[in-house]
C-alpha cells in the first residue's frame, strides 16, 4: 500500500491511497475556501442512556453548486474545486467538511442534560476516481486496497487516544437518502463505544468467558456445517445470510478464522475477503438487474487499548428493500420497541440470492 | 367508557368502545372468510442479544381489492366486506389479520439459532369511523376515550399472564410506510420487555434507586424551570421537545405527576392528556400546513406483574423530517452504530412549533 498525507486549503486532512506510488498531479483542492472551525457536542440521553451527537452548522453555503457538480469528482479547473486533486492514486480519505464529530470540539455549551465536547472523526472514504463505478464494479485488488484503507484509518484513530470505537460504513442509494452517486463511504470514530457494537460486544464477551470461542465463529461454524444461506464461501471468508436476519436480504461478511481488526488480516485473508464482499454487491446488483441499495457496516475491536479475543470483524449488509418494489420501513416496533418483525424467512431470501450468478476474474 | 365484546367470521377477536352504549347495525364483518392459523415464531440473535418474530404469510389474498377500497371503512355492503361493522360506537379494535405475534404461536421450528413461539399480540386500533379525520382532529373528549381504550387493551394483554410489554403506536405518514390513511394507529403486545422499553426501564431505575424519584420527572421539571421546550403545558400535563431530542422535531407528551400506566390517570389527567395531545399533533399540521408524519409510541410500565415505581407514562413523536423538504434517515451512524447525529438543536426547532398556533374548543 503506497499513501500520500496532503492538507486541504481548508485545512482539512486528506490521504491518497495507491496500489502504485502515488503521484500528484496539480494543488489539493478543496470546495470551501476557508475553515470551518467544527464544533459539534454530545449531550446524554438520560432514559435511552446513550449520547447523541448535534452539529449545527450553518447550511448557507459558498457557492450554489449546479445539480450535475460531483464534489467527489478528480478536479480539473481551479474555477470549479472539487475534493479530489488530480493525480495517480486509487482511493482517497478526507476530513468531513461537516462533522458529526471532530478532534476540535471544545467547551460544550450547557443544556438541561449532561454535555461533552463531541470529540470524534468522521472522514469521507472515495472508493474510486469513477463516478460511474460502483465497490462491487471495482476490480479485487482495488477492495484489497480498502480493507487496507479502513485498516489504515483505524490504526490512525486509535494513535489519537480519544477514539474507542471505529465504524467503516457505506450508505448506497437514494432509499436510505445518499444523493451523490459517485462510489464512497464514511468513518465515523467515536469517543466511546457507540450502544450497536457495545451491545454486540458484551454479548461477544459473555459466549467467550462460557466458552473460550469467538461467538461468530460459532454462528458462521453452524451456517457452514447446515450448508444455510450461504451466499459466498472460500477458503479464507464467508458471506452469509444469518438464521436471525432483521432485514430481508441481510447478509454478513467476514473471515472464516477470527480477526480482530483490518490490520490484522493475512494477505490472504485480505484477498478473499475482498472477493465474498465483492461476490455480495454483485449478486446483490444482479438481484434486480439494478445498483441494490444498501447499508453497509464494519464491526471490529474497539480502539480502546484493550485485548478483545471475543471480537470478530465483520460487515452486515441492511437493505431496504423487502421485494422489487416494497421497502422494509422501520416503524412502531422497529423503531419504538426495539424489536424487528420479518414477514419471510431469512432461508427464503438466501436462496434468491443464490440464485444469482456473478463471475469474477 | 362502554364497550361491546365480538367475534369476527373468521375468529379474530373485536371490541367496540363509545362515550355512549355501543350499538351494533348490523353483522360483525371480515374482509378474510376463514381462520388464519397465525403462528409467528421467535428467533434468538446472538450477537445483539435481542428476539426477532418471525411471521412469514402467503401474500395471496383471496380477493384484489380495488385501489379505493378502506378496509378501516365501515361496512356498507356484505359484499365489499370491510373490518368495521355497521353501528353506534366510536372506537374499534381488532386483532390484526397478519400479526407479528400470535397468542395462538405454538411448536417454533428449528433454526440455526434459538427459536421459540412468538406469542402476544397485534391489534389494530381504529381513531374513528371518519375515513378523512386523524387522530389530532378529533374531539378532546374521543381522544381521552382512545387514553382509556390503551388502558383497557394493556389491561386485557396483561391478564392473559403471558405478556410483559404493551406498545400502542401509531405509525402516520407515506414518509413512515403507511398507505392506509383512515386514523388508526397498532398494539404490540410482546411477551418479553423489548430493548428500548427495557434500556429506558434500566436507566430509570438506576435513577430511582439513588433518588426516590422518576427520572421522567426529573426531566420535565427541568424543562419546565428552564421553560425550555415546552410546547404544551396545562394543569396536569405537559408536551415539550426535550433537550436530547434524536428526531428534529422530536416531541415527548405526559402527566406532570408521574403515573406508571393508562389505567392510573385520574379523570384530570386523561382530560390534560388529551388536549397535550391534541395540541402537539395540531401544531405538528400546522407547521407545514399539511398532515405531519410521524411514529407515536407510548411508553408505560411493563406489566411483568412487578411494581414500577421508576417508570413514568409518556408519548415519544419521532417525526422523519428534519426541514420542509428534507427527511431525516437513518444510515450509518443511527442503524449501524446506534448513535444519532443532529444538525440541527432542539431548542430551535421547538421554537418552530411554539410558533404555531393551536385553538382547541
């Protein structure tokens, strides 16, 4: 992996990341032309007991930019900037010019409930200088290079010491509200462990005091052995369709031997990894013959010094859809009890998905 | 409050309730001829901890009906059968036809993970026999019926000695999923706490062990000192968006004094109740000048048959609009990791709604 550190006009940090040696091509742009001063805060949620991040920020921009201005396009003319340089690289990680949460925030101001200063990173992730391109269009050692990205951007979270919790996410679609089409992701980095994994974790911790075994393993050992909603399985990763599905067409993807982190996948782990994630989004496009949408979430450790040997990274995949044409909202119990209703079986949807061939070089 | 007992053609249970004697004009009507057999199951997810019901029903139904068809109309012609009967009452429930938990769920099959029946219930609960009202429009004293209409259906759920949690809701809007406009909102009867009521449940009594007072309690005198928020506030209830609002127009509405269920509200209050009710939904249409979407969801007491001195009765509105125009998903940071961004402050948009003017008779 070969990466370039470069700053933004703004002052905003931004990586380039290549298969090759990276190569500029012309100054680092940036849309905005000066500083935002981010400053988001926390305030605690006394009856949920969870934080809630606010990050008013004016939504008055600079410039009105014309409907078809793709801000993740390669930049090429100083009149029109963009996010993106030109130059010769793969993918590119940039600081959020609006953060939820940012490495600045200070002096929370008062509320009736508690606050913090909403410490944090949220970082965009440009999977590729093709708007038109998609992750599962991309060729394997491009997702390679991500898993190496990700990996990347969490060791750097964690060297700040205020992050304990990193989540590589990609929100695909105008169904769960991205209007920008060209391919990306975010990172969000939490200074504490956000309710989602905290909940998985302790759940991870309780199967391994029991058991001395990572409790994804013990999931994806049973889809495996039931030969049940498997949907990709090579010799080092799986990508599944799990027996306790909330979503319809839920999948997980993940190594087949525990891993904590990005950082410590095996070159070939990385690379068959990247193929059930790539082998997923195909199948997923093929479904309908149409781009899926989708959200698509990283668990690995927490970022918080200590050992995890219950945790094991993984992607979940939670789209929208329910059929061709019928979304899955999240409504009274979803939302208000906390407790998914599914009106078909996570098997049924497996085997749809299954169905659909991809070929991979 | 009076109420007729029924039993539609195809076994599911009704009752009927009005601020007078109920009077029925004619058959009790089904849109469906025979029995569903309903039987949900539950399976267990390890990783989060938490039940999934699982409820898989052919979609075939035994009749098209045409676009215009109301299911929630009162019937008029045994040969367009709807789900309400002719007759004088104001208020209907009903068993949903294709519920999500079933008191009839029996012999959960096998599954990669823990199954078990998905035992409880979901009805459906009928505002009125208007098709064009909503819930907001009507009567002050029809909605203090609906107040004891939630208090006998958690009454009802809670004798059957194998619930633990009763959630009215009402999911209102396109926005939020919902194609059938007549006012109606559902109850999910679980028969186990689920996770939000069970973490609110948790942190409230964390509160109630160190203080001797409800936390809700401690939050609405907080607001009411610091008048902040507030968007309704009579002699015995108050609506107010509260300082960790999630939703932009997030809206919580209750007694002043803490009650743990319906059936606790004294006349007074169910009276304030209603007309803090009345006034959020009225100020939220009048907002935008157009019929405001949201998820209502009542949180009281579990009925686990344990005292709950900690827990408090109140409405939570999670509206999905952030702006006129904008709606406010759910991606990566709220579903992935369980923590919600906010760009905008609540003490701002509660300003908005103070702004709109409201007169109840």
């Amino acid at each position: 992996m070969h990466l370039l550190d470069v700053t933004k006009p703004d002052g905003r940090a931004m990586t380039l990341y290549g298969l090759s040696p990276v190569r500029l091509d012309g100054p680092v742009p940036s849309p905005f032309p000066d500083p935002l001063n981010a400053n988001p805060h926390l305030r605690w949620h006394p009856l949920r007991g969870e934080w809630i991040t606010y990050a008013a920020y004016r939504q008055g921009r600079t410039f009105m930019p014309p409907p078809e201005y793709n801000p993740l396009a390669v930049c090429i003319s100083p009149d029109n900037p963009t996010e993106l340089p030109a130059g010769d690289y793969a993918i590119a990680v940039f600081e959020n010019r609006f953060p939820s949460l940012s490495m600045e925030a200070h002096d929370p101001p008062q509320a009736l409930v508690e606050t913090a200063p909403g410490t944090g990173i949220c970082e965009v992730v440009v999977f590729t200088t093709d708007p038109k391109s998609s992750l599962g269009a991309l060729p394997l050692a491009q997702i390679e290079l991500l898993l190496s990205v990700w990996g990347d951007r969490t060791t750097r979270a964690a060297a700040t010491g205020k992050i304990q919790y990193v989540l590589p996410f990609e929100n695909r679609g105008a169904e769960v509200g991205v209007t920008l089409h060209h391919p990306h992701g975010q990172i969000y980095a939490y200074p504490f462990v956000p309710p989602v994994p905290a909940r998985m974790l302790a759940m991870q911790q309780q199967h391994y005091e029991k058991t001395r075994r990572a409790l994804l393993k013990d999931m994806i050992d049973s889809h495996l052995a039931a030969a049940t909603g498997i949907i990709y399985h090579g010799p080092h990763a799986v990508a599944f369709v799990p027996s306790c599905a909330r979503y319809p067409y839920e999948v997980w993807v993940s190594t087949i031997e525990p891993v904590a982190t990005f950082s410590e996948l095996s070159d070939a782990q990385r690379a068959d990894l990247a193929r059930a994630l790539k082998t997923v989004i195909l199948k997923y496009d093929g479904l309908w013959q149409r781009p899926f949408p989708y959200l698509m979430a990283w668990y690995g450790a927490p970022t918080d010094g200590k050992p995890h040997p219950e945790s094991f990274l993984h992607a979940e995949f939670f789209p929208p859809y329910r059929s061709r044409d019928r979304l899955k909202y999240l409504a009274g119990t979803e939302l208000g009890a906390g407790m998914f209703a599914m009106d078909v079986l996570p098997e049924e949807k497996a085997k749809e998905l299954q169905a659909v061939e991809v070929h991979i070089d």
